[in-house]
C-alpha cells in the first residue's frame, strides 16, 4: 500500500486554476521528485500536503485513511512537513526557537531551555555550518544558513514525510552534499520525501521515481532512470528545448564602460579588480560565501565599500556616499538574489514593480499615466513570459519563478547601460530559464555590460565571454571562457591556484 495516494486534486484561486486533478502516490521510503515549469502547480500541491491550503476537490489518503489537515500544525502530528521554497522564519527568534517552534521540551509548564539546545545541536550535527548556533538570531544569518535553518525544522519534526521546495536554492555546494546524504539516511530510514527541484542533475541523484506536473495537471509517472533529460524537459514546458544556451558571437571588444580597482568592502570583499566592456557578459564564479554578492552590492551602493576605485563611462564613482537611486541615475541596473526581501515590493501590483526604476516612461508633469504604465507592464509581462492575470495584480500573488521574471523586466525597462545580475535564474524552470538566457544574450548583442555572478557552472560556461573567480574575498583575473574548466573553475573557488 502507497504511503501517500493523492487523487484529482483540483484548486482554483478565483478564475486562475492552479491544479485541475492531479494524481500519484509516494512509496515508503521513497524520494519522488515533483516537477514542472513555475506555475504548473507544484508549490500550491505541497501547501495543500502541509495543511497551508484546503483542495477543491480530490481526495487524499495516508496509511489508506483519509487525509484532510485544516493546518500545518495537524499536518505535522500527521507525520508531514514541508520545507518551504520562500523562508517561512521568524528573524526576531533563535536558532533553537525556530527549530523548535511548537514542539519545544518543557518540565512543568516551563521551558527546558537545556534540552532545546541539546535537540537543537543534535539536529545541526547534519550541516557543519560555523555561523549557526542555537542561541543566535536569524536575522543575522546569511540566506544560505537561514535555508539550513529552514531544513532542520523539518527534520526535527520526525515526519514520516518530508516534503522539499526547492531546499538547495540558497545552499553552497558543500551543504548540498550534506543535505543529499541526510535524505539517503532519511530513505533508509524509510522515511518518504516529495523533492521539487529545477535541477535535473540534483534529481537525478537522489530520486527514483518522477511525476511531471504542467499547466496544473499530472502529465506523467515514472522511474527516472527510465526516463532522459530531454523527454522530462519536453514533458514539463509542453515542447522540445534543444539549445538551452542561445548561440552568441564571439564579443568584440568594445570600449571599457565599467573598471573597478583595488576594491574592498570588509569583511568580505578583500581585493576586487575588473573590467567590463560593452557587449561582453562577464561571468563571476565562486562559493557562497565568497563575497560575490557583497562585491556587485558594494557597486549598487547597497553596502559600504572602504576603498578602491570605480570608473563608469570613464568616469570616476564615488563608492563611500554612494546609494541605489544615484547608480540607477548613472546607468546600473541591479538583479538581486533575494527576490522576496529585496527584490521586489511583494504588497504592489507588478505595473508598480516594473516600472518603478524608470516612471518618467509613464508619467507626464509629474502625474502617473496609469494607462500608459498598464500598457507597458503588459508589454514586459508578454516579453518576459510571466504567468499572470494583468498587471494589476499583487507581486505577492505569482509564483517564485514568476516574480523573479518581474524583477528582471523591471531591469530590463529601466533600460541600464550595465546590468549586475546577481543568481538571474534562482528558482526559475528550465523553460523560463531559456528564456532568460535568451533576454541576456539580447542584451549584450544590444551593446550592454553584463556582470553575471552565478552558482551554476553551465550557465556561466554557457553565457560568459570572459569569467574570473571569487575566493575567499579576492577576485582572480578575468580570463576567456575557452580557458576555464569547470574543474579548474573549482580549484580557483576553494582557494587553489589559478592555471
């Protein structure tokens, strides 16, 4: 008998069907990887498990009883948890408090705060992570150990099933290994996990079987060794994707729009220097951690850079007083990494988010022209392929891969002469990941400077005209694409010498 059987599961959100009768089941100690393009309905699926959403219709069974969870609390005295794609945290709590919301150990009404904290480092022993400790707040967290934080609560639950949106969107390769051999013991241990992920070669190294979900139905069930990437890949958008990556020129060499010398921004910046000519896409490797984001941040004017000089149009920058509207006014457009924190104002409508940077487009004599402002988001929603219903609809509505493509048309409108994209595709499906690629390509063919930082070494091989490495704070020089390996990439990123 299927541990979990899950049969013609409808849900509507008003006129916007999110599932229209999916079915499969999961086995005991099975790792079933759910996927399908943004929006195909898989997140709404796993809230509907975790007892966040109640189905239409369609039925749900457990053990063969009927499962109806009216919260995630019920769902997680059923034996289910799910880890969430957003971080659900709370940055005011601990560690510990987080990990153990509703479930902390008490003696006599009260808080047994020594066996929260030995649960608590029982729980962390799976991730070897030196910044999370039970008694530190979230909020001082990077994104990378918040996502670690947010998988540990799962497993303190004890379920029997464990359910994973996207749990190594914010991971560093290290921690991606840990995670992977904690769900091999989890299978031993004959505990099932429902895995959601975009990337076919994580799934493919953990799963056994695979259910395609599109448009909001089941499309297919099988073992995924049975099963190539190209028919899962035609299978989730509906369509063959031969060439991921577009077919580019090799760049010419046009003149030098952005140097950087000698930057630092501590504590994590300790020696950046680059150029970025226009036409080209310069491609930052390079761990978590490693100061990347902190880099292109620093050059936003986001974070506080110390010293180094900055050219922009052969221009000299000033980096210490320097703020977002001032570099957006010079020609910098910025693509942050954290879509829901920073990237995107969740409460406004998405003519509201792409336009924002750039409303003189849509605005006469200091008044808004809301026709015109509607007409171009509808534009951009076109262009970009956002799923949505019109531009007036919340940013908070979409799916993550969806505010992602918002965030993007919103670089993209501000029409900026140096793009710093920063994890462009995290959490994007491979079809709309396509289509991105597609976007970047267009831009550097349109003549602007692209500085790609990115965790996902075919993207940069596939993209970069030049590509340098971060490590541990130090950018290496920037060479041609055709000079790099991936396992050279590596060895530059863990510290070892560049060759």
């Amino acid at each position: 008998m299927p541990l979990l059987e899950i049969s013609n599961i409808s849900k509507s959100f008003g006129p916007t069907v999110a599932l229209d009768g999916v079915s499969f089941n999961l086995q005991e100690g099975e790792v079933h990887a759910l996927i399908g393009e943004n929006g195909a309905g898989k997140s709404t699926l796993m809230n509907i498990l975790a007892g966040s959403l109640k189905a239409d219709s369609g039925e749900i069974r457990a053990d063969g009883r009927t499962y109806v969870p009216t919260s995630p609390m019920e769902a997680r005295r059923c034996g289910i948890a799910l880890i969430h794609q957003e971080l659900c945290l709370c940055p005011h709590l601990t560690v510990s408090e987080n990990i153990l919301m509703g479930m902390e150990p008490a003696r006599a009404g009260w808080l047994d705060h020594k066996r929260i904290r030995q649960h608590t480092l029982e729980v962390l022993e799976s991730f070897h992570h030196p910044d999370i400790r039970p008694d530190r707040p979230i909020a001082e967290l990077s994104l990378a150990a918040r996502q670690v934080v947010e998988i540990c609560r799962a497993l303190a639950a004890r379920a029997r099933i464990i359910l994973m949106d996207e749990p190594t969107s914010s991971l560093r390769s290290s921690d991606v290994e840990h995670l992977f051999q904690l769900i091999r013991r989890l299978r031993r241990e004959k505990i099932s996990v429902i895995y959601i992920s975009h990337f076919l070669e994580e799934i493919r190294q953990i799963g056994d079987r695979y259910t395609v979900l599109r448009d909001g139905r089941s499309i297919d069930t099988g073992r995924l060794d049975s099963a190539s990437d190209k028919d899962l890949v035609t299978m989730m958008v509906g369509r063959p994707v031969e060439n991921l990556f577009p077919p580019r020129p090799e760049a010419t060499q046009g003149e030098v729009i952005l140097e950087v010398k000698d930057l630092r921004a501590p504590p994590l910046v300790k020696d950046a220097s680059f150029q970025l000519r226009r036409g080209e896409v310069l491609g930052i490797a390079g761990l978590v951690g490693a100061g990347r984001t902190q880099m292109v941040r620093s050059l936003f004017g986001l974070d506080p850079a110390q010293s180094g000089t900055v050219e922009l149009k052969s221009k000299p920058l000033t980096l210490k007083n320097a703020r977002p509207d001032r570099q957006i006014r010079r020609g910098l457009g910025y693509l942050s990494e954290d879509r829901k924190g920073e990237g995107l104002a969740l409460a406004l409508s998405l003519a509201d988010n792409i336009t924002m940077t750039r409303l003189s487009s849509c605005s006469r004599f200091g008044w808004l022209d809301l026709a015109l402002q509607r007409r171009q988001c509808r534009d951009w929603i076109d262009g970009v392929g956002i799923r949505a219903t019109s531009g007036l609809q919340p940013a908070a509505t979409l799916s993550g891969g969806n505010q992602q493509k918002v965030a993007l048309a919103r670089l993209l409108h501000q029409d900026a002469d140096v793009l710093l994209l920063d994890e462009p595709t995290r959490g994007i499906d491979i079809g709309s990941k396509a289509k991105v690629y597609e976007i970047i390509a267009r831009c550097a063919e349109e003549r602007k400077a692209i500085l790609l930082v990115s965790s996902y070494l075919p993207e940069l091989f596939g993209l970069s005209d030049r590509l340098a490495v971060m490590s541990r704070g130090r950018l290496s020089p920037a060479r041609p694409i055709s000079e790099w390996t991936p396992e050279s990439v590596m060895e530059a990123a863990i510290g070892g010498k560049v060759t």
